[in-house]
C-alpha cells in the first residue's frame, strides 16, 4: 500500500464501478443527470471515536439521539420512485447503520418504490451478526462493507459471520481501516471540511481555498437525518444546506439554485465558499462524467439566454 498523504483507497474504484456504470445508463439527453448516489445519514449515534473522525472529540461532535423518521424516508423513496431511480442508496455519511433500529423495514421500503436501486451499507461491524446480516440481505440488500479499525485479527471474525450468512465476498467486503497514522490508515483522508487535524500526517485546516474542481455535488447527494440536504459526506459541521425533503422534493433540490450556484463555481474551480473553502478533499477521484455532463447543461442553458 501506498504510504503518507497520497494514499488513495482501493474501495475507490469498486464505488467508481457503479456510479459510472449507472451514468452510462442515463447518459443520453440533454436535460441534468440525476444523482448516481445518494447517502443517507440515518442518526447522529456511532460507536467509535477514530482519530481521523470529528467524534473523536465528543465536545466538538457528540452522539446525539436523533433519527430519520420512516414517514420522512418514505417520502424521499416515493420521489425517486418518480424517476425509477436505479442508483446506489446508501446508508453510512456521519453514524453507524446498525445503530439505526428500523433499518430493516427502510431497505424493503426503498426496493418496493426503486426495485432497481442497489442498496449499500458501509458499517464498522461492531453490532454485526450473522443472523443480522441475513435479516438485512433478506430485506434487499447488496453491500454490506466493513471498516475493520482494531487490526488483522478481525478479518476471521467477518468471514465467519459472512460464512454464517450465506453471503459471496462481492456482498460483504471487508476495508483494511487499522494501518499506522504514516499509511493513512489505510484511508483517503480529508480534514472533512475543516472539522479535523491530524498534523502528524499533513491533515490540517487549509490556510487559503484550494483552486481545484470537487465532483461530489454533480454525482451524489446527502440526506441527513432531520431532512437537510447537504452538500456532501465531507460536511461534518454542516456549513451549507441546500434544502430539506421536509419541505421539497429531493428532485427538486438536486437542481435548485443553491447547487446551481455551488456547482458554477467548482466548474471553475473556485472551492472560495465554505464547506468548500475549508476543505482539502480531493474532490476529483469519482464523478468526471456527471461533471462534465453538468458544465455541458449549463452552458447550453446559458446560450439559450
């Protein structure tokens, strides 16, 4: 593995797979691409506090009891259910899945309204069983990624309970997260838009905006638990909110004018606006053909004008 701060993580390119592939389905047409991905944060519970993670200081980012209601993911699924959505839902962004009690019934909620959606969780495994896999694949699953964080040791203790399961390596990858602080712990790691520093290793707050595009808002989008819609998964603070499915259509505020402008001016690589002008996110590593598809939309909006 590659080591310091230019660690890129292999988990990467399985998520790439699958946001251009359903980009390549919905490729024709002149209208915006819809998202390929949309996470969802389902609480404000996890059960670690990880060094390169905000919550490792619960003053700055404490455990709040807090939850989705199924009311209000039902109507965020019967909106997408509108365009037969048949991207990736996924369930991870600021908490842990597992912590979520109804997250059984939301699975088979999202495959009766988008039957052609695939259903992702990325977990730390810390409440996994194997009868609690089942129980989730069962429901309509796909993925079930692992963080492993405590080290090696832990790789048996998921292929059993994936042996248990019943379930093929491609349903339950297992992430390699225990490495030292000089590989990155084996992690692609931001500042997570200026909530976190890790000096040792180059993570720290940026002193001025990085001139660089981010792809994240042109392929993805983020629902967190009280219906706000944010910009991406880096946001831990929460410093733009571009609406909130309590009062509109998650369609409705993919295309708004608050990710109008946002988008406008990562086109231009101008990240001079905050989350954006905190974080050091990469930004570039998946998404290149929403991005492009994006800056073709508008600029043929703007030549109409």
């Amino acid at each position: 593995m590659r080591a310091g701060r230019d660690f890129i993580d292999p988990n990467i390119a399985r998520k790439d797979k699958f946001v251009e592939g359903h980009f390549a389905q919905h490729a024709e047409g002149g209208g915006p691409p819809i998202f390929s991905l949309i996470e969802f944060n389902l609480s404000g519970l996890c059960s670690r506090k990880c060094v390169f993670c905000p919550r490792v200081d619960p003053k700055i980012f404490p455990n709040v009891d807090r939850h989705m209601s199924l009311g209000l993911y039902e109507k965020v699924m019967k909106d997408l259910a509108k365009v037969r959505f048949d991207g990736t839902v996924l369930y991870s962004a600021f908490s842990e899945p597992l912590l979520y009690k109804g997250l059984e019934k939301i699975i088979r909620l999202s495959k009766d309204c988008c039957p052609d959606a695939r259903i992702e969780i990325v977990s730390n495994g810390d409440l996994a069983t194997g009868q609690r896999l089942s129980a989730l694949f069962n429901a309509g699953l796909a993925t079930f990624s692992v963080s492993m964080y405590d080290g090696p040791h832990q790789v048996e203790h998921f292929r059993r309970l994936q042996a248990e399961a019943g379930l093929r390596d491609d349903q339950m990858p297992l992430r390699v997260r225990w490495l030292s602080p000089e590989e990155h712990f084996g992690i692609t790691l931001s500042n997570r838009a200026g909530a976190v520093a890790i000096k040792d290793i180059g993570i720290v707050p940026l002193k001025r905006p990085l001139k660089r595009p981010c792809y994240y808002p042109f392929y993805q989008i983020l629902v967190d638990y009280d219906g706000s819609v944010l910009l991406c998964a880096h946001d831990w603070a929460r410093r733009l909110i571009a609406g909130n499915v309590n009062d509109d259509s998650i369609l409705t505020i993919w295309d708004n004018d608050v990710l109008k402008r946002v988008r406008r001016k990562l086109i231009k690589s101008d990240r001079g606006f905050p989350p954006c002008s905190l974080c050091d996110a990469k930004g570039i590593l998946i998404g290149k053909k929403h991005f492009d598809k994006w800056g073709e939309y508008y600029e043929k909006k703007s030549t109409k004008k």
